[in-house]
C-alpha cells in the first residue's frame, strides 16, 4: 500500500508568476535600451514593437505601454484602450511635455518620460510608477493620470494638469501660487469618468504644484473611488 501511494503521487508542478511585460513603441535604439535597464531592475519585461503596434496592443496582454507621442500615437492608445486586456493598461507618453500630453488626455496617459531621455529621471519616474505595472499596490493608492485640472477658490479659475490622484485628494501642476488652506472647487475629467466637480482644500503647495484634499462630505468621492477600483482589478 505505502509502495503504491508513493508511485501514484506525484507532486504539482511548481509554475512561475509570469513578469509584467511593457511594450515599448516607437522609439529609437538609445531610448529602448534606456528604459528597458531601467524597467529590469524592478523585474519588468520590455518587449519592443517596432511594426502592428496598434494591432498587437489589441491581442497581447500587456501591463504597461511607453510610446513616442506623434504620427500614430493615437491608434495605439486607441487600440490599448479599447482592448479588454489592456483597457488598464499603465500608458506612458516620450518626446513632450505635460501640456502637449493634453491633446491625448481622452486616453489617461499616466506619465510622462520627457526628452531627452536622462537615466536618473527615467528610473525616478519607473521606481515611482512601478507598483502600478506589477499590480502590486498600497492600502491608500495613488493613481499617476495627466489630465486638465480647473480649480475655482481664492477668487479666481487656475488650470493645472493632474500628477497624481486618489479617493482623498489630488496634485496637480501649475504655475499660479495658491496658500495652503483655501478651499476650492476642483473639475475634471478622465477616460471612463465623466466630468466631476469636487469641493476642496489647498493641502500643501510646492514651486508649480500644489496638493488638494476632497471634501470628505462630498459624494463625489464615491466616483472617484469607484474609478480607482475599476483601474486597479483590471
């Protein structure tokens, strides 16, 4: 009997967690080797496309998509947004800056590498974006997202662009100067959610970003939660 148990059993086979894979569209040969050191070090594969990006995005489970801003950039967002496996997908812009990421807001750029590509800067923005690609996230996540921000206090209407977000709050970037403590109605839209107005409360300010807190009596959070949630189990 033992004899018999010990050749019917036969142990499971151990598998491996498959690694996030980013595809890197577009891009030139330094810019490729760049970022693809910099996403290894935080156990990311890179795959590069360089032909059907737009239909590959539709295919392939993906975590993560950096691709040069310009001719095309739209399909392929499109088609990663579009996509059930990559609807969610952590989309990162090359070649501009946050105001010319604008124009592709309707697709939730996340962040930014701006050009020319610097090391330190790349593994910053890595390091600080990585738990998002690798799913593995904090009890209290914040959401890199690049969108048109209005904020209505103090007696005027500041625009700002979205760095981060999360159901208690938001930073934002902007030039105007602002005094920690005013309250303000913060708008904005993203992707999936339509536009919300918020009431809020200047939290911190830094040189060209300052830091808002929701009104924890608003119901708008609840959306704004909801988004988030929506985000992460995807």
């Amino acid at each position: 009997m033992d004899k018999a148990f010990t050749t019917s059993f036969v142990p499971a086979p151990v598998t491996r967690k498959a690694a996030a894979r980013t595809a890197l569209v577009g891009l030139s040969e330094p810019a490729r080797a760049l970022l693809s050191e910099g996403f290894r070090q935080f156990g990311i594969e890179t795959v590069t496309v360089t032909s059907n990006a737009a239909e590959r995005l539709r295919k392939e489970k993906f975590e993560a998509c950096v691709l040069a801003l310009g001719e095309g950039a739209d399909a392929v967002m499109e088609a990663a947004r579009s996509s059930p496996s990559n609807s969610r997908c952590v989309l990162y812009g090359v070649g501009g800056n946050a105001q010319e990421a604008m124009s592709y807001s309707k697709y939730g750029i996340n962040a930014m590498f701006s050009e020319p590509l610097e090391r330190p800067t790349a593994l910053k923005l890595i390091r600080g974006t990585r738990m998002l690609v690798l799913h593995e996230f904090r009890r209290y996540v914040r959401i890199p997202v690049i969108t048109q921000v209005s904020l209505v206090g103090d007696g005027r209407r500041i625009s700002a662009s979205s760095i981060e977000l999360s159901s208690g709050g938001m930073s934002v970037k902007t030039a105007e100067d602002i005094s920690v403590g005013v309250n303000v109605e913060v708008s904005f839209s993203l992707m999936t959610l339509p536009r919300v107005n918020l009431r809020a409360s200047v939290s911190w300010c830094k040189p060209k970003s300052i830091g808002v807190r929701f009104d924890a009596a608003d119901t708008q959070r609840h959306k704004i939660k909801s988004w988030i949630d929506s985000f992460l189990e995807n």
